[in-house]
C-alpha cells in the first residue's frame, strides 16, 4: 500500500444485511471513484477475503472488524472530509436509485419464479458457490435446465447434480461455466456471433468465445454452443455434461458439425468423449488444446491443436474449396516484417515476454503456442513441471498469467468486467528493464466491460511513457476477441488499442506467434551481435 | 431417465436468472424473455439458535 498524505479523509459505512452482487457494487465504486478528490471508493460484502482487499486499499476500522458477511461495507478514501461525505453521499444514493431498465420482472426466490414463469426452460445461476448448489438442486427438482456460473462448488457436489441433471433428462452447464449460446442467444460472457450450423461443446468460455468467433469470421455461424465446466472432463466427474452435450447436438437439426474444445482431459474420460463423438453420425472437429491428436484421428475424428485451428478445420469440414482465414489476416510476408520492425526497436537487454490474460484459454492456448517459438513459460496455470509460479504477484523470466484464477478474482468481479487488476500488472510489468514484450487478450461480448479497450488504451500509453522514460521501447501485442454486432463494437475497440500503438492480431494464436517471434528474433539479433 | 418439460435446443429460450442483474439486463437486450430473482444470502443465525431449528424441523 502507497503512503497517503496526512490530510486525506476516510469514511467507512456499515449497512447491515443489505447485500448488492459484485458487478453492482463495482459499477457504484467506479462511479464514485471518478468525483473529483476522491482517492479511492470501495463497496464490497463484508467476507474476510474483501476485510483484507479493503485494508490492502487503506480502508480499515472496527466497524470492518465487527461486520458479518452478509453486511454492506462502503469505504471512501478523499482530498478533505468535505469531498469524502459527498462521496459516501453519492454512493448511498446510487445503490438505492433504480438499477436499470431491465425488463425482466423482478423475484425474490426461484419457486416464485418458476410459478409466474412455466415457460422457462433454463436458470442462469450466479450467486456466491456456497448457496449455488442448493438453488441449483431446486432448479433441476423444478424441471429447469441449469447453466451454473458460480465457481467454489465443492466437487462431490458437482457430481451429484450432474448426475440429477441426468436422471431427470435436464443439461446442467457448469459449476463455473462462463459462456453459452443457445439458439443465438449468448448466455454469461458471451459474443453477438451469426447463427450456423456449427454445434460447440467446450469447458472454457474463453475457448468457446474464441472459436465461435473465429468462424463468425470466417464467415460461418453456431447452432449453439454448450459450456461443461472446468472440471467436466476430469476423472472423477468423467466428461458428464460433454457427453449429454454431444447427444444434444447430434440430435439437433440445425447443427452439422460438431466442434469439441478443452485443456487435454483425463486420458479414460477423453477416451469416452472420442468414442461418443465417433458414433455420434455427425462430423466432429475435437480440440484438445495440445492434448494427443493421435487417437482423435484414429477415431475418424478432425483433430486440431488451437482454437483458431478449430475454427480452420470447420471451415474446410463444411466449405472445402473455402479459404480458410480471415480476409483481416496478415500475409505471411507482412508477419515476418512486422516481426523484424518491433524486433529492431529493443535494446539487447530486453529479453522476456510477459502475458496478461483476462481468458483463462486464451492464456493456456499462447503458453502452447509459445512453446514452439520461446520454450515453456512460467505461468499460475502451468502443467509442465517446474514452471508453475509461486507467487502469482510477480512474474520471472517468461511469463503469462490468468488475471481469472480464482486468486485474483476472490471477493471481486471477473477481470472481463473489472480490468482494474490487470491494468495494474500491465503497469508493473512495464517498470522491468528486462521486458521486451507484452501479450494481451481482450474479449468483448455480452457480459464483458462495456468498454475495456479505453482503460486499457489509456495504460497502455502509462506503460509505454514509463518505458520510453527509462530510454526502452515495450511492445504490446494483442488480440480482441469480438465481433461488430457485440455491444462494444470490435472497431472501435481496436481502434482505441492500435492508436496507442498496440500490434493486433486477428486471433490469440496469431498474437501469441506475433508475440513469441518478436522475442525470439531479437534474441538471435543479439546473439548474432556478440558473435560479430 | 424421466422426458424433460423442454427441449432446450429446440424451443423458444426463457431464462431465470438467479445472482449477476447484468447477465439478465444483456438477456432482455438480445429479447430473450427473462425474469430475475433478486437472490439475497439467507440470513446468518446464531449456532445455538439454528441447532435449536434443526432439532425442531
């Protein structure tokens, strides 16, 4: 924590039992925080997770202390008392002006729901893991099929439901799935992408997003897109929601391929999907990021290796004559010039990559990428040995990082909402001498910031400024995970990053290849250097 | 296996939405028809007192 002047003046306020979600609060703590004086505004349930993050903030007391997690903390850090009551002022008066104008009518429990609404077919579940598994259980007993958000859910509970979901002939998408696209509609965070006939299973959102994207545009669409859940294709679950998932979709008329993604299962449980996936009488492209393709083919099945491999095996699945990139794809000669100009513009001392992900995904899909052009990397999500990082608040050598680990997001709105954190690392990143450049995904869509790429720009340019003080270039390579037709618009996002000089790539792997060559290539210009 | 009362691919999507407002705010902007619960954590009881419930219940 910085040391504050003396004169700055701190108001905390306690409401108890007034619970508000995360999203909610974050949205009134921004909103307060832009007044003019205020240092720092805060409002977060009193878990001990968020005790702590308020006291990191300078935000403490008794009041804190005492407060039960079901109470309302509001704290507010400003220039003088004067600015710091206007302050807690406006919070108070935002969270009780009118949230918004959703048209959706307004319960206070899930039976009362589904007795004013017999039509629903499916709950969308994001309340806190620790209550999301009884609401879940009243959600399938009501008939409803169930896409759970919520993460913590203690495993033994997730199997249980799942197999409730599977007695009673119900999907149940999660514990912690974050995107779904059922009949065009996106579900959680997830893109405006054409409607197809390309039928997705995944157990990441970021890997869905990422896929259903790339087809957008490729000019192909999706049927619909089921999330699984993390924790699906292990062992002790065994692939429950994938496989429903598939019987799904081989079952529905408007899809023709299958596309299946995941982090490389369990080997019986990938075994399972394989065998379901062969037999399921529709073509199936199975990406099982850097997982073993051999079986895959053997099976009859289109293996590919990225997410943006995926999308190219569909393509030449369903249009074989058809280009397979799209037309905002680089030429390979334009890559290798972009690649030797940012490469010229490093100092010799300027050696590591550094990756901030708000994609889980997208983070494991640049680390298997990478591995072909810089080696492994260190990572809080790694799986080779010896690379997993210790502690996640400072990156060594090369380094890429899931902003989404649950450690980061405890007590606080995903980084796809808040990119306050990452927008921090970014800064921290940039102050090491040794850093040569900086990889970034932004992913648009329903449920994301409705403006990332402005925060973003605007750190990107203080990163830069604090680099090129120190006499360095810092190259900042990115890909944007969107579409037009998304609520932020892809053009404009890109626009705000490209005026600050961010490279964009037309996919993660392209950026994470972009990203790996710049380091590369400058590293052989300095060996090729010395050597003269 | 019972019939499920819906065939989620195939009929017309109606979402309960139970936690995020957001994600019900981005339902009924792509006009899917959604109603929200606005879920609050269960009141936090005195151990002594919710042993007494348990033993009653």
């Amino acid at each position: 924590m910085t040391a504050r002047p003396q004169s700055m003046k701190s108001r905390i306020t306690v409401r108890p039992r007034e619970y508000h979600d995360s999203v909610r609060l974050m949205q009134v703590s921004a909103q307060v925080r832009r007044l003019d004086g205020v240092e720092e505004a805060i409002l977060m349930m009193a878990t001990d997770t968020n005790k702590n993050l308020l006291a990191a903030a300078g935000i403490a007391g008794r009041e804190i202390q005492e407060a039960a997690r079901d109470d309302l903390v509001i704290g507010v850090v400003a220039r003088n008392a004067d600015v710091a009551d206007t302050a807690m002022a406006k919070a108070v008066n935002l969270l009780r002006s009118r949230t918004s104008d959703v048209r959706a009518r307004q319960h206070v429990s899930l039976d009362t729901a589904v007795a004013a609404m017999p039509d629903a077919s499916l709950a969308l579940i994001s309340i806190p893991g620790e209550y999301a598994v009884e609401e879940t259980r009243k959600a399938l007993r009501a008939g409803l099929n169930v896409m759970l958000f919520s993460d913590n859910v203690p495993l033994d509970d997730e199997i249980r439901l799942k197999r409730l979901a599977e007695e009673r002939g119900l999907l149940l998408m999660g514990p912690d799935c974050g995107t779904a696209i059922i009949g065009g509609n996106g579900l959680g965070f997830a893109n405006a992408v054409r409607s197809g006939t390309v039928g997705i299973v995944g157990a990441s959102g970021t890997g869905i997003q990422e896929i259903a994207v790339q087809l957008h545009h490729r000019g192909l669409g999706v049927s619909h897109a089921l999330g699984t859940g993390g924790r699906d294709l292990s062992a002790s679950v065994g692939g429950l929601t994938m496989l429903r998932g598939i019987d799904m979709l081989a079952a529905d008329p408007d899809t023709h391929v299958i596309v299946l993604t995941s982090k490389p299962p369990d080997r019986d449980v990938a075994a399972r999907i394989v065998k379901r996936a062969s037999a399921c009488g529709k073509p199936v492209v199975v990406n099982f990021l850097g997982g073993d393709t051999v079986a895959v083919t053997r099976a009859g099945l289109v293996a590919a290796q990225t997410l943006t491999g995926a999308a190219n095996r569909t393509v030449q699945l369903l249009r074989p004559n058809g280009r397979t990139a799209p037309a905002s794809a680089r030429s390979d000669n334009e890559f290798h010039r972009q690649v030797s100009e940012v490469a010229g513009l490093l100092s010799p001392k300027q050696v590591y990559l550094r990756g901030l992900f708000t994609g889980g995904t997208l983070c494991y899909e640049a680390m298997h990428v990478l591995q072909d052009h810089i080696g492994p990397v260190y990572s809080n999500i790694a799986r080779q040995s010896g690379y997993h990082l210790g502690d996640c608040s400072r990156s060594r050598e090369h380094t890429l990082i899931d902003m989404g680990d649950d450690l980061f997001t405890r007590g606080r709105p995903h980084p796809m909402i808040d990119p306050d954190l990452r927008n921090r690392r970014l800064l921290q990143e940039s102050e090491e001498s040794d850093v040569a450049v900086v990889l970034l995904d932004l992913v648009l869509g329903y449920g994301s910031h409705m403006d990332p790429a402005a925060s973003l720009a605007e750190t990107v340019r203080d990163a830069r400024t604090r680099a090129a003080q120190d006499g360095r270039h810092l190259a900042v390579v990115a890909s944007v995970c969107g579409t037009e037709q998304d609520p932020q618009g892809l053009a404009r996002q890109k626009r705000l990053l490209a005026d600050e000089g961010v490279v964009l790539a037309a996919s993660n792997a392209e950026a994470s290849r972009l990203a790996g060559m710049i380091v590369s290539t400058a590293a052989e210009r300095t060996a090729g250097g010395a050597s003269r | 296996m019972s019939k499920p009362k819906h065939d989620l691919l195939n009929s017309d999507l109606c979402v309960i939405n139970v936690g995020l407002q957001q994600f019900a705010e981005s339902l009924a902007e792509q006009s899917v028809e959604v109603a929200h619960v606005n879920w609050e954590p269960p009141a936090e009881l005195e151990p002594e007192l919710e042993q007494i419930l348990e033993e009653l219940l």
